[in-house]
C-alpha cells in the first residue's frame, strides 16, 4: 500500500487542476512497482543460489540509483513545495 507521506507530498506540488490525475499516477507507479517486484522474485530459484545473488544485488543496485537520483532532486523538490512544507 503507498505511504500517505508520499500521498501528502503529491497534493502539495500538484498543480491544483492534476491533482487528481497525479494522485492516480502515484498509486499507478505503487501497482507498477509492485508487479516489478513480482517478476524479479520469479526468477529466485531454490536450488540455486547464484539467482538469489543475482537478484538481491540486482535490488541493491536498483536502491542505490534511486536514493542517489532521489538525493540530487532533493533541492528542487524542497523550492517546489516552498511554504507548503
């Protein structure tokens, strides 16, 4: 289930007339990335431990791209919001 702090978040930088289209988006983007996570998890293979390798450093490295580009967007985001903080 999404995070109402994200929820929260989307409400505040929308623009007032795609505020319900963009709260769509984010429970879009939750269900795609869900379905994500369900197609890697079929590739884990319990009689070979390398798949799991694979597929956890695999997540590792899909969590570190994103917390980095998450962290360098950080100040736009902050100057979008502006006093809606």
């Amino acid at each position: 289930m999404p995070q109402p702090v994200g929820l929260s978040t989307v409400t505040k930088l929308a623009p007032v007339k795609l505020l319900g289209i963009m709260m769509g988006v984010w429970f879009l983007a939750a269900a795609f990335g869900n379905k994500l996570a369900g197609y890697l998890g079929g590739f884990f293979v319990a009689d070979n431990p390398q798949v799991l390798v694979r597929l956890y450093g695999g997540i590792a490295l899909g969590l570190l791209i994103s917390m980095a580009l998450l962290a360098f967007l950080t100040p736009q985001v902050r100057r979008l919001m502006g006093e809606a903080k």
